[in-house]
C-alpha cells in the first residue's frame, strides 16, 4: 500500500489552529468576507460568504456557507463550506470539505477531499489523493501523480492517473489513463471505450463491462478473496475526511467565537 500524508494533514490542521493566537496572523469574520493581495502570516477566515484571492507562504483556514477561492495560493490549505469553488488556485496540502466542491484549475501537491460532490476540472495533484464524496467526477484534463484512494457513490475517473489507483462506490466508471494497478469493489464498474490501463485490473463487482475500444494491457482479475488491507484502507479514508472536517470546523469556529482581532 502507498504511504499518505495523512497523519502529518492531522497534525498540520491541530498545530495551526493551536498555535495561531501566539503567532502573527490575519483573523477575518463577517458576513461578506474579502481577503486579497499578498500576506505575510496564516489567515483565519470565517463568513456567511468568504473570498480569499490571496497569495501567501503561510497556511489558510477558511470556513463558510459559501467560501470562492480565486487566483490566489497558500503554503496549506484547510477549507470547510457549505459550497465551495475554486479556480486557478494552489497549495502544498489541500483538506477541503463542503456540501459541494467544484474544483477548476486546482493544483495541489497532497489532498484530502470529502463533500455530497466534488468535480477536479483541469486540475493537477502532485502527490496523492484522498477523496470521500457522494458523487466524484475527475475529467479527462485533470492529473494525479500520486496513488489515489477514492470512495463514492459514483466515482467517475477520467484524467490520468500515474500511480496506483483504489476505488470503493456504487458505480466506479473508467474513462482515464492509468499507469498502475487499478483496484475497484463496487457494484457496477464501466470502463469506457477511450480508457487506457497499463497495470492490471483487479475488480469486485457484480457487473463489469468493458467496452470496445478500452485498452487494459495487464490482466482482468476478479477478486475472489476480499482483501483486508484494501477495505481497511477504503474505510479509513471515509473515517479521516469525516474526522478531519468536524475537528477543524469546530476549533475553527471556536477560534472565531473567541473573538480574536480582526484587521
């Protein structure tokens, strides 16, 4: 199994949020919240409506009903929304959680996203990816160059994959590029007539259908013996995203209900 960055997101979001009062930072809340231009420290950010378009070394907490992120770039990157939309926006470490996550231009070096659906429209992922959502859509112009572990109602997973590729869903449908091993349970798995596999396909599924034109170029394994380590590793990475998203929503709005100054 790959090595995630987990464990280091965990203490990167509790570290951050601990430590902030005793650090120079930027604390903003409101119900219509604007931050932009270059900062020099983390920032803190909280509002009914949040714009961050900002450039800085340093990470950003962002919460809201309805947070946009727009041409802007951070060291690390801890977003929870109602609704969240991002464009041309980067950061070493994306933890993004929403109802909604529409994701374009997005390039991140390691992430870990939950919401209801998230879309990765041209987007890039430098390391590795941990998704949980109830419907997942990766397009074909997106790129990941880490393993991916991934649970979904429907996952849809276009683009290219460099690494290996785990899936858990209702419906898993392959329409990418895959370097590696692709490994899908799931009750229905479509791979679409423009997929390409290189590595094997190793599949749980009470339906499997490839289509014409579908390249896999190692074999077509059916799992017959479920495997422990791979189920862990689904159900680890549901729990993680939930975690992660109650724990710093709360020390988030707990920072903020203290009210610390805002500038």
């Amino acid at each position: 199994m790959p090595m995630f960055t987990s464990p280091r997101a965990c203490l990167i979001v509790l570290l951050g949020l601990l430590a902030a009062p005793a650090h120079a930072a930027l604390f903003r809340s409101g119900d219509a919240v604007e931050v932009s231009g270059e900062l020099r420290e983390a920032a803190f950010v909280s509002g009914e409506n949040v714009l961050y378009q900002a450039n800085s070394a340093d990470s950003v907490y962002l919460a809201g009903c309805q947070v946009k992120l727009a041409s802007g770039s951070c060291g690390h990157l801890f977003a929870a929304a109602g609704t969240l939309d991002a464009t041309k926006t980067s950061a070493k470490l994306g933890i993004l959680f929403g109802g909604s996550l529409d994701l374009d231009s997005v390039h991140l070096g390691e992430a870990i996203l939950a919401g209801g659906t998230i879309r990765l429209g041209g987007s890039s992922i430098s390391g590795n990816l941990i998704s949980a959502a109830g419907n997942l859509r990766i397009d074909s112009k997106t790129v990941v160059k880490g393993s991916s572990i991934i649970t979904a109602g429907l996952a849809a997973l276009g683009g290219s994959f460099d690494r290996e590729v785990r899936a858990w869903g209702s419906e898993v449908i392959l329409s990418g590029r895959f370097q590696g091993d692709v490994y899908v349970v799931a009750e229905k798995v479509i791979v679409e007539a423009e997929a390409e596999i290189r590595g094997n396909l190793h599949h749980d599924t009470e339906s499997l259908t490839i289509k014409n034109g579908a390249r896999v170029l190692g074999k077509s394994i059916a799992i017959t013996k479920p495997d422990p380590q791979s189920h862990a590793s689904a159900y680890a990475a549901a729990v993680l995203a939930g975690l992660l998203f109650l724990l710093g929503s709360l020390l988030t709005l707990i920072l903020i209900e203290r009210g610390l100054p805002s500038t």
